[in-house]
C-alpha cells in the first residue's frame, strides 16, 4: 500500500500527514468529529482557547475509546464463557449416550 501526503484543518490550524492511501476516509472522519466536537465545546462551554478545546477533546475521545474497549471485552468474554458452556454441555451429552 502506498503512502500519501495530505493536510486536515483541526481548531484552525493545518497539520499535514502521510497516511497509507487506505487510511484517508478514516483520518477524514475523525478530523470531522474533532472538529464537532471542539464546536460543540465552543459553543456550550464558551470556551476560546484552543489548548483547552482540543485538550477537553482528547480527554471526551479517550474516554469513549476506553468505554468501547471495556465493552468489547465484557461481549468478548460473555462469548468465551457461552461456547465454554456449549463445548461442555456436549461433552456431557456425548458422555451420557456413551459416545466418550
């Protein structure tokens, strides 16, 4: 895959990357919702300063990140412990009729 050069505009500054030609639309998306969410920072904490903005950003970005993580593991998990269940209700079945 090849690498491209390209610019995104976060809280009116321009930060160029070089992403893999694949990565665009997913860089794309996550300048948006940076940007949606430093404006609506903007607008309902009257907040100017932009250190700020793209630091209360980051902290709402993570934590949501860890929430899905966390939930992730705990769906992940719940499936581990249902085929555990199924592989030893068969077992137990298969046991039964003598087939073990």
């Amino acid at each position: 895959m090849s690498e491209i050069s390209i610019k995104i505009a976060i809280a009116n500054r321009t930060y160029p990357l070089k992403i893999k030609s694949d990565e665009e639309e997913v860089v794309g998306k996550a300048q948006k919702a940076i940007q949606e969410i430093i404006t609506d920072f903007e607008k309902n904490y009257a907040i100017t300063d932009k250190q700020d903005l793209l630091s209360m950003t980051l902290i709402k970005m993570a934590t949501e990140l860890y929430k899905l993580k966390d939930e992730k593991e705990s769906v992940s998990g719940k499936a581990d412990e249902k085929v555990t269940a199924a592989i030893e209700k068969i077992g137990s079945y298969l046991k039964s009729t003598n087939v073990l």
